[in-house]
C-alpha cells in the first residue's frame, strides 16, 4: 500500500472539515467564523429602522422572559476598549499622530470586586475600557487577566461603584445542558445597549477553531439564539438566568446573525477565571499530536472492521507528551509497503472511546490539568496496547516565524487539529500540510 494514497485520504478527512477564519476571510468565500466584536464607527452608523410590525400575543412558552431579564440585566455590560492602531494615521491639529481604535462588546459581572468576564478578542492590545450598565452608568476598568487560547478575558472596575447595584451571575453546569433547551442571549449588538434575544441549545460539544492562537476552543455550545457583533462576551442564559456559557462566535455568510452561533461554556469559565484573576494566567494542558477521524475509504484501505472507531495519528511534536509517551503517526517518506507500517489509531482515553479528535481536546480540556497523567489505548498494527502520558503546558506559538514558515506547520503546532461539521460545496483555497 502507497503511504501517500493513506496520507491522502488521512488528509482529505482532516482538510475537508478544517475551516479556520483566516482561510475563510478571504474574498474567495463569503462563509466565515466572525467574532461578535463591533467598531465603534460601526456602532454609530447602526441606526435601527423603525417600522409598524403586526403584534402578537406572547406565547406561555416564553412569558417568564421578562422576569429574567429583569433579573440579570444590571449584570450585563457593555465594554468599550481603546487600541492603538499604528496602521492609521489621524491628523491632529495639523500635525500625524498614531491613530487609536474603539471598539464594542459585551460582558458581564463575574464578583462583588468587580471583576468582569469578557472575551480577549474584545479587549486584546487594550490595558483599559470603559464598562457601562444599562442604567447608564460607566466606570473605568483594567484588564487584570487574559487567555487567548480560551477567548477569555478578566476586567476589574477601578472606579468607585459602590451606588452600583451589582449582581454577579451563577454559573449553571453547561454539562448538563441539553440540545434544544431554550437559552436567552444578552448583550450589545450593533452598540444597541441590554438586547435580549432566545434561542435554543442547537448543539454541544462543538471545537471551534482558533486560527490566532494555533489552537482550537473545546466544548462550544451552539445556538440559534440571535447574536450580531457587538454580543462577544455577553452572557448565554438558561431560563432560570444562569450563564451557561459566553458568546464569541457566528458561523455567517454576512457576518451578522445567520442561525448559527458559538459560546464558550460554563464549566470553561468556572475552571479558568478564578486562576486568571489569582495568577494572571492558566495553563492549558497539551498532548503534543495530530491527527483526524478514521473515514470509510481509511477503513477499507487499512483493512479495518466496518464502522471503526478512533482518531489515527497523523504526527507527533517532538519532545511532546505524546512523543515521550512513544506514541507514534505516520512515517516520514513517500511511500511503504505494508500496512504494518502506519502510525498507532487512538481507540480509548482513560478507558472512555473516542471517535474523532474533538473527543481527545474535549476530554483533556474539561478534565485534565497541567501534570495529570493520562492513559491512551491505542490500535497498532493490529495490536492493542495501553500507553501513558504526563500532559504539558501548551506551548506558546512562536508569533517571530516569518510567513512563509508558518504556512509549512502543522495548524495548531503540533496540537489537536479542529474539526467542525462538513460543509456541502466548500471549497478550500489552500490547506497546510498535515506533517512537516
């Protein structure tokens, strides 16, 4: 068997379900993932239309909705953030200086010390914002913690906001959710302050791609609740008004609301944010491989059982958990001559099966940390063996390689590739190689 023909549909398996933002931004296609973040000159240019609408009776189904937001709303702000912006030049008074962009988001209150929760993306290259309640009231904030690979981020109000009601949100246990539960979105879309919208829980356990940081995001909660730039960070509610998780991203065709969108769960939330706002850091667990589901046309060329199940190896990071632990991918070189010569199929996780590598990320991300050891069960030519791996911290990307040398590494540096639902008639422009 020609390891190429193997590498090729191992590829196509992983390429046909890699979408990340910065293939899917280009002018060739107009679907993309967008976060829910609003420029400000964006906001003031959002004028809403007004217009006579047939009115309707609520239905029973949704009369506690007032109640919770009623409930929650004094919780929920909005964000202003400064960057500086050195690609744009303002004059100032006759003479250049170096512009400064605003931008709009969400997030809500976390602690009676006024920490706010938020996404990084909302506040990434700004040290200060602005939080506002929907009383109007605005006070200064610092950012006090953040983590990329997460999307999160930590304010504290620094101004005196002791006439401020605050009310910091319960976290629900987003394990617990189930798809089609109604959920309640709040935030500022378009800048239009304390918008509530519903929905209903279309999915869970979603791995949302992170093209930033190299990295994907485990455990989205989908939902078809309307949410448009301007929601990143704002609570995704439960009908009792408990968070179960923050919104950050829509899958869109416009980049406004499309029926399909993304937050970070709860649990995520509860296990990161006190570690950020006592460290100013959390360190994400790391195995160290690449590697994508086990397709039909795989299982048939490597003379599998019908309908096997696991995650095969594409590469292994040198000197990674996984390496160490002597876990092996595929080998370098055009082509080989058995079978016997393919890398190892992961089949089991600390004894629970997994069937493609959302699985892998989820579980580690959800219930492992920095250290943990973990058991990986693994088919190798045939042979069925248990192996085991001390997890490390994830290592930071090297943002210092030029362009080109990114464009030859593995998406997530050696980590966990992303794998969203298939897309009928998307076309990739170009996809990295799987080894490198």
């Amino acid at each position: 068997m020609k390891l190429k023909n193997i590498r090729t549909l191992l590829f196509s398996s992983i390429g046909a379900t890699l979408l990340s933002l910065s293939l899917l931004a280009s002018n060739t296609f107009n679907l993309q993932f967008v976060h829910l973040l609003l420029p400000s000159n964006a906001a003031a240019q959002a004028q809403p239309t007004l217009s006579k609408q047939p009115t309707s009776s609520p239905s029973s189904s949704v009369s506690s909705l007032p109640d919770v937001f009623q409930k929650v709303e004094n919780s929920v702000v909005q964000i202003t953030s400064t960057k500086s912006n050195p690609n744009q030049i303002i004059i100032d008074n006759g003479a250049p200086s170096t512009g400064r962009s605003t931008a709009l988001g969400s997030g809500f209150v976390f602690d009676n010390q006024g920490h706010i929760v938020t996404n990084y993306h909302v506040i990434d290259g700004a040290t200060r914002a602005d939080i506002t309640f929907t009383d109007g009231n605005t006070y200064f904030a610092k950012v006090v913690a953040k983590d990329s690979n997460a999307d999160i981020a930590i304010l504290q109000i620094t101004s005196d906001f002791s006439e401020e009601k605050v009310i910091p949100l319960p976290l629900a246990n987003s394990s617990a959710v189930r798809s089609g539960e109604q959920v309640i979105a709040i935030g500022n879309p378009f800048g239009l302050s304390g918008t509530i919208t519903t929905g209903i829980v279309s999915a869970k356990e979603r791995l949302l791609p992170n093209p930033d940081i190299g990295f994907s995001i485990p455990d989205a909660i989908q939902t078809d609740a309307a949410v448009n730039p301007g929601n990143s960070g704002g609570p995704l509610l439960n009908t009792q008004g408990q968070v179960i998780g923050m919104n950050t991203a829509i899958f869109s065709r416009t980049g406004s609301y499309s029926g399909v969108g993304f937050a970070i769960p709860s649990n995520t939330i509860a296990k990161e944010v006190p570690l950020l706002i006592k460290n100013g850091s959390y360190a994400h667990p790391w195995l160290g491989i690449s590697g994508g589901k086990i397709t039909p046309d795989l299982t048939r060329d490597m003379g599998l059982p019908t309908n096997y199940k696991g995650v095969i190896v594409g590469s292994v990071q040198p000197g990674g958990p996984a390496d160490v632990a002597g876990l092996k991918g595929l080998p370098q070189g055009d082509s080989v001559n058995a079978p016997s010569e393919l890398g190892d199929i992961i089949i089991a996780v600390d004894g629970h099966s997994v069937r493609q590598i959302d699985d892998i990320i989820n579980y580690i991300e959800s219930q492992k940390n920095v250290g943990d050891n973990i058991k990986l069960t693994v088919n190798r030519n045939g042979q069925i063996m248990d192996l085991a791996a001390t997890l490390q911290a994830r290592p930071q990307r090297d943002t210092t390689s030029s362009s080109s040398q990114d464009q030859n590494q593995s998406p997530d540096f050696g980590g966990l590739l992303p794998q969203l639902p298939d897309i009928p008639g998307l076309r990739l422009p170009r996809l990295p190689p799987l080894l490198p």
